[in-house]
C-alpha cells in the first residue's frame, strides 16, 4: 500500500505537502515525508497541536482554477451527517462526517464534492469556529 498523499495545514497558515508517516489521530504527533527535502528517507515530526486539519488528497498539484462545489450532487452516497465547518480562519468547507461529536479534538470530514481534489480532511477542532448539521443539501 502506498502512503497516503497529505496536505499538513498549520494554525498559522504554514503548508507541509507530503507522505504520511505513522499517522495515527490519537497520539500527539505524526511524521510526514516533505516532498521538497532533498532526502527521501528524511520525515518531520508533526504536532497535532500545531494544526488546522490533515488534507488527504489525489494529487499535489491540484487545480487552481477549479472551485469546489459546497452542495452535494444529486444522489451521492452520504457518509454519515452533512455538515457545514467554519474554520477561525474563515474557509468553509461543506461535506459529512461519521464522527463529529462536540468537545472531540478530531474529526474526519467528506468532502461535498467528489470531483474536489481532496478526499477527506482531519479536522482538528481547535482550529474550528463552527460546526453546522445540514438539514436540506448545502
């Protein structure tokens, strides 16, 4: 199995794209493969502390121009609630979530959008301002 592709999104709005290393949400920290260091062996230790969420995504690239859609399409497969998430830095970001409780530290988040990029979020609830259970489809 290869490892997962992730996007590390700090609280101050610093950007570590790499590999997975020994992730696991429940301890303190995590170590991450940087793409841009000149090792390929070489990992950084990661502070769940430190984070606004752990993106998990298709490619590192991504597309720029593209603009995710915050509804989901007409008879998508819903895993577990629809949510809406307010970020403190003010991103929203629309999908569901099977593990959402208040007071968590963590939780995984689906995006709305399948044809996004991202394919779920470690959401760290320290860096969230609100959390919002759809009632119709966002």
């Amino acid at each position: 199995m290869d490892p997962a592709k992730i996007v590390v999104h700090y609280s101050d709005g610093q950007i570590i794209k790499g590999y997975a290393q020994s992730f696991i949400p429940n301890r303190p920290t995590f170590n991450i493969r940087p793409l841009d260091h000149k090792s390929p062996h070489e990992t950084i230790e990661v502070f769940f502390k430190n984070l606004k969420g752990v993106f998990f995504v298709r490619d590192f690239s991504g597309n720029s121009k593209y603009k995710e859609r915050k509804i989901f399409p007409e008879g998508m497969k819903i895993l577990g609630r629809k949510v809406e998430v307010t970020f403190k830095d003010g991103e929203v970001m629309v999908g569901s979530t099977l593990d959402y409780e208040p007071g968590r530290p963590w939780f995984f988040l689906y995006p709305s959008d399948p044809h996004w990029n991202t394919l779920k979020v470690l959401v760290l609830s320290q860096a969230v301002a609100e959390v919002r259970y759809a009632i119709q489809n966002l």
